[in-house]
C-alpha cells in the first residue's frame, strides 16, 4: 500500500463517525467520542460538518473556552444559536428560528399542526417546546422571536410568559434533550454536536472542573428515565493536554472508564470514543476506506445495547441475551418484594465499584418490579440538579424518571395523559381523587387541589397537570411546608395508581450518591441530602423497595458520617415527622449490602460469547477464525465485566467494519 496522507485519515474519521449517526438515528440514543490531537482541527471538522448536514443532520457548534461545561446553560445556549440545518433557504442563515422558518416555509397553512403531530411524536417538552410552538403558530413571528432568543440567553421571560422556568444550570439538561427531540420533529434525521478547543477543561479550577467532568460524565450516560438526548452525537475537540496533562479527562476516573478506555492504534471505527485527530505514523498504510451500511428499525433495541457497550456504558434496558448470574440476586429481590408487601417498607444497599454491574443489577431489579405491576422511580444525585435534600425541587425530575408498569412501560406524565384524554378514564381519575380526599391523610389536600374548581364527575386539566406535573414547586424555597406537599403529591401518585391501576407497592432507585463526595459539596450539602433520604428511606414510602446504590468507599463514608451529620439534623427544627432520621440511621449502619455478583470464568465466558451473539445479529455475521483464542484472552484480562463486553463489542466492531462490510 501507498503511504498515507492526512486526507485519508480525515475520511475514515468521517466515514466510521458517519456509520454512528446513522445507528444512533434508528437507535434513538446519544453518544459522546473525543477527536484528540495537536494541529489545526478545522478540516477534520468541516468535513464532518459536510458530512453530517449532507446526511440529514443538524450541526450545532460551540466552544468550551468561551462557555465551559460548568456552565451547561450557556453552551446549550450557544449551540441553539449555531444551528445549522440542511437545505435552509433564504432568511436567516443558522440558529433555531433559522430551523423554524424552514419548517414553516416547506409546510405552510399545515406548519401549526404538523409541528403538533410531530412533537408529540418525538417528545419534545419543557419550556423549548411552548416558544417554538408560540413562534410556529405567530404570523409575525417578532414577540416570540424575542422570547426565544431571550430563553436562550439565559434571560428570565417570566414576566412576559407564564410558566417559564429560565434556561439554567438546573434546567440545562433537560433543555439539550428537547432540543435533539425539536430537531427531530422539525424533520432532521438527527443531530451533531461539535464543542471545540475542549482542552479547557483541563485548565479550570479544581471545582469547576469537577463540575465540567461530572456534568461530561452524565452527558454521556445520557440516562434521563427515557428523556435524554436523542439521535444525536456530541464531538469533543481538543489538543493533545485531554490525555497528557494532569487533571486530564485520563485521571477522572468515571470517565477514564468511559470514554477513555478504547483507546487504540489504527484508523477508528464506528462509535469509538478515543479518535486521534492524525495518524500516530502518517507513513504506515491505511486499508480503504469501508462504506457505511443501513441497520433495519427491527434492530434497534439490540443496536442500542451494543452501541452503549461499546462506549463503555450499560444498556439502558435489561436484554436476556446478556443476562448472567443473576440467581442469587432474583432470590434477593423476591424477598425484599415480598418483605415489602406486608411490613411497609423496604431498604437495600447494592455495592459495587464503577465497571463492576451494578446497573445492569438495576435494570433486572426494574425488569423484575415492572413485570411484579410495581412503578418505578429513578433518582440519582446528579451535579446538574443539586436538589436531592430539596424533594420540591428533584420532584419533577422524580417523576419525568419513572416508569409505570403497563402493558408496555411508559412514563408517570404519559399515564397521565391517557387518564385525561377521554371521559371514561377520567371520571375514574375523579372518583379516584375523591376516595382520597375523603381518607383525609397526608394526600388529601394536594387531591383537593386536583379537583377544586371542576364538575362533580369531571377534572379540571389545569390543576391536574399542575399538581401531578409538580413544575409550580421547582422554584420554591426549601421550607418544611413546600417539602411536605412535595412528598404528599409522590404519595398522591402512588396512591392514584394503586386504586387505578391496581399497582403494588413502587420500587426507587437512589443511585450516583458518589456524588455527595466529590470536591464541592459541602457538609451542609450532605447534610440537607440526608434530610431527604430520611423520608424516602426511612420507611415513610407505603410497601416501597428502597434501593441504594453505591460503591463500597461511599458507603463508608455515609456510615461514617450518618451519626453526627444526623444528630445535626434531628436538631433541626423545620425537620418533617416523615424525615425519619433515626430509621435512616439503623438502616444505613445495618443494612446488609447485595453485592454485585462477581461472575467466575464460565459465567464471564457465556457473557462473552453471548455479547458477540449479539453483535453479530445487529452487523451480520462475519468470519473470524481467531474468536475463540480471543475470548480466552478477554476474560482473563478484564477487570470488570463492562470492561470484557467492550472488549468484545469493540473487537466485533473492527470485523465487521474492516472485514465483515461486504456480508452486511
């Protein structure tokens, strides 16, 4: 072969990166990959601009020097300014009203209820939502222009819109995630988002930092209970200081274990999320050039599963086909069920390092809840959100995070719109609310606020929304009165469910609380976190499984504290009789901790060989007489078992990229 030239090189990062907005287009997720390496990066990202917008994307660009990722607001933000969509005709060249204009100019009269349609399709919300929609539907267009424009700059349009949180740390998450789905519903395939000069983070202070790091962190996890980005892949660009400087993205654990870990010589495959920017030896020969290849929509839950181990990451649904050792786990779980249903509550500790299962022992857990008719809420303690010792802040987010055990999973609020959407269900919702009113505990005045106003068999859509959404709480104080409704409206929904639903008592995950310790927070902080743990832990939740999950030095460290800290607490006198403190106190220093399985050489080899079953149904099957010697190899060398599925799905990925295209 020829020696290679940098162009070559541009096209492979193009043509493998191509291949991963594809996937992700019909997996319906994110992924995250950092392009690294000293020298002018503009023709690697001008191509994939190209690329991407002559694909069906939208690109949106920004730069960590200007607006860090301790920032999330301000970079997405800038990103909503910088949209570029394909084929904009005339009018204004990039940013979102660009993207509008385009979409009311190719639809016409149609434009207000197409946009309807589709948004509801994609699931677009929030705050994006109501000014896209005020801006559609405008003739003139120049208030809501103004509106928009002034959401985005992080400016407060409160006193010109009702209901509109403004564009903030707090709200930033969820902001990004609308804007992939607006993307999307406006008719894109999907969305690319460039961050240049990325090599900024390495040069903060050591808090905003670990800010930028953990907020990275839960951008790649992209977790959100089924609202976080979608179709949409994030590009980090930077110099050689991310892998080569102290305090490098190498360092940070979390990531190191994410991003990081693949990384490889040779030209880069599809979802690697380590690409060097140049080849380490331009004169070394390069193979051609593969050609991307379509993935059909009946694949798309196990193309997800292999995308996100690929990255490093657990599959956000539980798959049978990569289900091992979980016999004494089920046998746990049945027993908390089943403690649970007859002695109130339930709380359970699930040890494990980073890398170790401990979410793939979740998503069982959650298989399991779901098919026992048991809702389940997600509520991690997340830089973005700190709120965990504010139940009338994280309410919201409690709620958008679970899951409802229906004939097919979905959301709490989606339930909600199916009880309100016709007049039979909602006279139940009615008479519901009623039973509870009359029952006259802690939920009955949140019900009586449900109803206030409506027909004697009817609800008013308004004050529903309101009480059950819980958006009229985010902004208030953390007093002892707000944090009491806040608990009555979760106590409201499960009471709900179970007299509608005939649901059993709820399963919530409490999971990330590493995240209490990392630099920053305060032992105030910890403090108020632990003030709400006492509630949702202390047996204050009717027939709930508590489950906590944490690594071994967290859990230290929470036991270590849980004596003074607590004491502290219970001196408080704004302190809520559901904020059990003692019980959390007994609970955390007795609790006796599930442990991830720790899977022994023929459980890690069926795991193994059923992850490359997998890939292989996704890509196709290809030959690789060296498998087996392979996999021998993987096992003994993995540390973990994330570690030995990446191993594997990456492997899987090289064949089938390099060798295997031609049988796809």
């Amino acid at each position: 072969m020829p020696r290679s030239e940098p162009a070559e090189w541009v096209d492979h990062i193009v043509a493998s990166r191509l291949q991963t907005i594809g996937d992700v287009a019909v997996a319906r997720m994110g992924t995250v990959a950092v392009i690294a390496g000293d020298g002018d990066a503009t023709p690697v990202i001008d191509a994939l601009v190209d690329s991407a917008l002559a694909n069906g994307f939208v690109v949106t660009t920004a730069s960590l020097a200007e607006h860090g990722l301790q920032d999330l607001h301000a970079v997405v933000g800038a990103l909503a300014a910088s949209m570029r969509a394909p084929r904009v005709d005339g009018g204004r060249r990039n940013g979102t009203l660009a993207a509008l204009d385009a979409f009311v100019s190719v639809h016409g009269r149609n434009a207000e209820a197409l946009f309807e349609e589709a948004a509801e399709e994609e699931d677009v919300g929030g705050e994006l939502l109501s000014l896209a929609r005020q801006y559609i539907s405008s003739a003139a267009g120049t208030g809501p222009a103004r509106k928009l424009q002034t959401w985005l700059g992080g400016r407060d349009v409160a006193r010109e819109t009702d209901h509109l949180r403004p564009l903030s740390t707090r709200t930033a998450k969820r902001a990004l995630a609308d804007l992939t789905r607006l993307v999307r519903a406006l008719g894109h395939r999907g969305t690319r988002i460039v961050l240049r000069d990325a090599e900024a983070l390495v040069d903060l202070s050591p808090a905003r930092r670990d800010v930028a790091y953990t907020v990275l962190r839960e951008i790649v996890d992209n977790a959100d209970g089924g609202h976080g980005v979608v179709a949409c892949e994030t590009l980090l660009f930077g110099t050689g200081d991310l892998d080569r400087r102290v305090h490098s993205l190498f360092d940070h654990p979390a990531l190191a274990t994410r991003i990081v870990a693949d990384v490889s010589p040779g030209p880069p495959i599809p979802h690697q999320t380590w690409i060097a920017m140049w080849p380490d030896d331009p004169s070394a020969p390069l193979p051609s050039v593969p050609t991307p290849s379509e993935t059909g929509e009946r694949h798309a839950s196990k193309l997800a599963a292999l995308v996100r181990i690929t990255q490093g990451l657990p599959p956000l649904g539980a798959l049978a086909e990569l289900t091992v050792g979980m016999e004494e786990v089920d046998a746990r779980i049945a027993q908390l069920f089943e403690t649970a249903s007859h002695d109130g509550s339930v709380f359970a500790v699930l040890l494990g390092e980073y890398g170790t299962g401990k979410t793939h022992h979740l998503l069982h857990l959650e298989a399991r809840a779901l098919a026992e008719r048991r809702p389940v809420l997600r509520l991690a303690v997340e830089r973005l959100d700190e709120d965990l010792g504010n139940p009338q802040r994280h309410l919201r987010r409690l709620i958008e995070n679970a899951t409802f055990p229906g004939r097919r999973p979905m959301g709490f609020l989606d339930r909600l719109d199916e009880w309100l959407a016709k007049p039979a269900p909602r006279k139940r919702l009615r008479r519901a609310l009623d039973a509870v009113f009359e029952a006259r505990d802690e939920t009955a005045r949140p019900a009586a606020r449900a109803i206030a106003g409506a027909s004697e068999d009817d609800v008013d859509d308004d004050a529903v929304r309101e009480i059950f959404g819980a958006v009229d709480l985010f902004d208030k104080p953390g007093s002892a009165s707000y944090r009491k409704d806040a608990y009555a409206r979760l106590h409201l929904w499960l009471d709900i469910l179970e007299r509608l639903e005939d649901c059993a008592g709820p399963v919530l995950i409490l999971d990330e609380a590493e995240n209490l310790y990392r630099v920053g927070v305060s032992r105030a902080e910890r403090r108020t976190a632990l003030r709400s743990l006492a509630h949702y832990c202390g047996g204050a939740l009717p027939r709930a499984t508590v489950v906590l999950a944490v690594t071994p030095d967290t859990l230290e460290a929470l036991r270590e504290e849980a004596g003074a800290l607590l004491d502290e607490i219970e001196e408080q006198a704004t302190l809520l009789p559901s904020e059990d403190v003692a019980m959390l106190r007994r609970r955390l220093l007795k609790a006796r901790p599930i442990r991830v399985t720790k899977l022994g050489s023929s459980d890690l080899e069926k795991l193994a060989a059923q992850a490359r079953s997998l890939a292989r149904e996704v890509r196709g099957k290809h030959v690789d007489r060296g498998a087996g010697a392979f996999l021998e190899r993987a096992v003994e060398d993995s540390s973990t078992p994330r570690d030995l599925l990446r191993r594997v799905m990456l492997r899987e990925e090289r064949i089938a990229w390099f060798d295997g295209a031609g049988d796809r």
